[in-house]
C-alpha cells in the first residue's frame, strides 16, 4: 500500500511538472479565464489577447 501511494505521489508531481502554467486573465469575448503565458490569442474565440509583460515598461 505504501509502494502505491508513493508512485501515486510521484506521478502527480510529474503530471503537475510538465503542464504548462495558465495565467488567470479573462478573455473579452467569450470570457474563457485561463490563457497560457506565450500565447497572442484566445483558444476559445481566436481573439487577439494583450496579456501584460511583467518586464513591459
């Protein structure tokens, strides 16, 4: 029982490791929240996102 939870264990952190990380910002259009940080537009509705830039000025 315990070899079983420790490979569960292992394999949510390498599930969690991989998977992109998604920033919370709501699309205009179709209201979808969650985008990925490198992407310019809306899985969802194809709309244009401007997702601000920490490094922007």
């Amino acid at each position: 029982m315990v070899m079983v939870c420790g490979v569960m264990l292992f394999l949510r952190l390498a599930h969690v490791s991989f998977r992109p990380y998604n920033l919370p910002f709501p699309c205009s259009t179709c209201g979808l929240q969650q985008h990925e940080t490198d992407t310019v537009q809306c899985e969802a509705s194809d709309t244009g996102l401007t997702i601000p830039d920490e490094g922007a000025d």
